[in-house]
C-alpha cells in the first residue's frame, strides 16, 4: 500500500510543478504588462495625450482617457480610470456592470494571468500577486457589478509610507 501511495505522488509531483509554472508564467505576465492599455506604471501622466483629469485625490489624481476601448475579453468595461500618484501612475481602476459582463471580463483576466486566489468559493473576489503588480476582482452578489483593481506595488509602497508618516502621532494610550 505505501508503494502504492509513492507511486501516486511521483505521478502527480511533475503535474503540480508544471501546474505551478504556469501559474508562475501567468503572473509574469502581469509584470511584463506593467500597466494596462499600454498605459505603463511610474510613467508621467504627460506622456499621454488623451488623459482627461476625473477626480483628485490627496496626492492622487484620476485620470480617464477619450476614445478608449471599453472591451475586455467578450466583457463590455463600464469604466477605466486611471490614478497617478505624485505625477506617475500608480492604478488602473476598472467597473463592470452586471454578472454576465462582469464574468466575461473575470475570464479575460484569468486568462492573462491565471486563475487568481480565491480565499472563499462563495464570494467572487480574486486575487494575483505578481512581484512588481498587484491585481484584484471583486464581484458584488448582488448586483453582479465588479471592481478591478491593477496597482503598482512600488507606488503603492511608497504611498502607504508617506501616508503614515503624514499622520499625526500622539502619546501611547491617549484617544
């Protein structure tokens, strides 16, 4: 029986280790893009034309760009804002409305970069971790609206630092 058992898990060793690969590979594919729609991480937002200015925010402004293409996969993207961080971008937020869009856009980022980390199989929530970006989906249940979140994690790095630097400190204990 432990021959047996051996057996089983030499047979199964290079599927997992391919499995993991690709997985790998997938991710990768996240740090070549480094970006979305040819929109590149740390870039200035100078260096696009099209940028129309949406909201600002902190030291954050968003951005959305005319003429874009709002298709992800066979998924129709509701909006794509674009958050640059002290002048660089450092996010690229994107909403989908309705379940049917919204899983077709899903599909379209797994995809790309594998099928995520889902932490619960009841809620529609998905997760990549690339070495240099980081991506999520979040589906509403209700709604079947998502949010996709493509973020920089040097950027973002850099962001939280300062922000808690910024933040006022005071004794231990006092509220």
């Amino acid at each position: 029986m432990k021959s047996f058992f051996a057996t089983i898990s030499l047979l199964t060793l290079p599927v997992a280790a391919a499995l993991a690969q690709d997985s790998e590979a997938s991710l990768q594919t996240l740090d070549d893009t480094y970006g979305f729609h040819g929109a590149r991480f740390e870039t200035s937002v100078s260096s696009y034309k099209d940028m129309v200015l949406a909201e600002k925010a902190g030291k954050t402004q968003y951005y959305r760009r005319t003429g874009e293409q709002k298709k992800l996969g066979s998924g129709e993207v509701a909006d794509i804002t674009y958050g640059f961080y002290q002048g660089k971008l450092s996010v690229v937020m994107l909403k989908t409305h309705g379940q049917t869009n919204s899983q077709s856009v899903l599909e379209a980022l797994q995809e790309q970069a594998g099928p995520g980390v889902q932490n619960n199989r009841f809620a529609q929530r998905y997760a990549w971790n690339a070495k240099r970006v980081h991506m999520s989906y979040d589906e509403n249940a209700m709604s079947g609206d998502a949010l996709i979140l493509i973020t920089c994690k040097k950027l973002k790095e850099q962001e939280v630092k300062q922000d808690l630097r910024s933040r006022p400190t005071g004794p231990l204990g006092s509220r």
